[in-house]
C-alpha cells in the first residue's frame, strides 16, 4: 500500500511540473520556459490591441495602444513605450478592452491559478516566457501584424512591430 500512495504522490508531482511547461510547434520547452516556440519560426507574439490601457495592470503587461499606436510595457506604477507611433490600419477591429475578463475564461500557465488581469497570463516563480526566435524578421515576416513581438536572432534584441517598422531593444 505504502507502495503505491509514493507512486501516486510521484506521479502527481511529475504532472504538475509538466503542466507547468508549455511548447509551440515543439515537443519540449526549454527548462527555464514556462512558454516556448520553435527555432525557426517566422511567427511572433501578437499583443493585444486595446483602445483603454488596463485601469490595475500588472507589471510586465504587454500590449498594443490603439489610440497612441505605440507598442508598451507597464513597469513600477507607468507605461514605457517600446516602439515609436505606428499604424493600426492592419488590426482587427474588436470592442473596446474593459480591464477584466467578462465571460471568465482565462488561460494561466505555469500556475493553477492567478489574481493577475489577462487573457493569457504566464504564472512561474523560476521559469520565464522564451519569444519566438526569428532571424531578421523585417526581412523574414511576411505580413507582421501590428503588436507583433520577436526575439530578433541576428540583432541579438527584442523586436516589437507597431505596424509601420520594427522596433528594437537590446
């Protein structure tokens, strides 16, 4: 009996941390991902375009501000602008971003719950969010949707599109 509870306690414990992971495209995350996209890929993150910024966003909140056109990240208390004035002509319109999540489907991952506002939000308290990698993705992103976030291979930098350039930060 005794057996059996320790290899049901382990087979627990081997799924919670698997649950805890997640890969696109790929069979494995990296060990320091909670969130992982395949080498070679010419697709990014698309953020949210929102037309009112979160009122209680939390920080690391990414997003793409319809009104300003700007790409931002909220940090200690502000938004920092991570691209310059882009061009929304290529979003999809959608009802204005309320700040919660009416119909009450969230999707967390790296934790089985979270007090966090968001649509998709990466929970872990050792793992990290990996970006897609793609080399050159001016050059390699065919039709880059405003809001889109890379990690830029090449440059060696964040590359975030604010739909009239890629912006870079290293």
């Amino acid at each position: 009996m005794k057996k059996y509870f320790i290899l049901s306690v382990l087979s627990l414990m081997l799924c919670n941390s698997v649950q805890s992971q997640t890969a696109i495209e790929k069979k494995t995350a990296d060990g320091s991902a909670v969130l992982d996209f395949a080498t070679g890929t010419t697709k990014g993150i698309i953020l949210p375009a929102v037309e009112t910024l979160p009122a209680t966003p939390a920080n690391g909140t990414f997003l793409f501000d319809k009104v300003a056109k700007i790409v931002k990240m909220y940090q200690n208390g502000t938004w920092a602008d991570l691209s310059g004035v882009g061009e929304i002509s290529g979003t999809v319109p959608v009802a204005p971003y309320s700040g919660t999540v009416d119909n009450g489907k969230q999707t967390v991952i790296g934790s089985r719950s979270t007090t966090v506002d968001g649509v998709l939000v990466l929970e872990s308290a050792d793992k990290a969010l990996v970006l897609p990698k793609i080399s050159n993705p001016h050059l390699n992103v065919k039709s880059p949707y405003p809001g889109m976030m890379c990690y830029d291979t090449n440059r060696k930098a964040l590359a975030v599109f604010d739909g009239l350039v890629w912006n870079y930060w290293k």
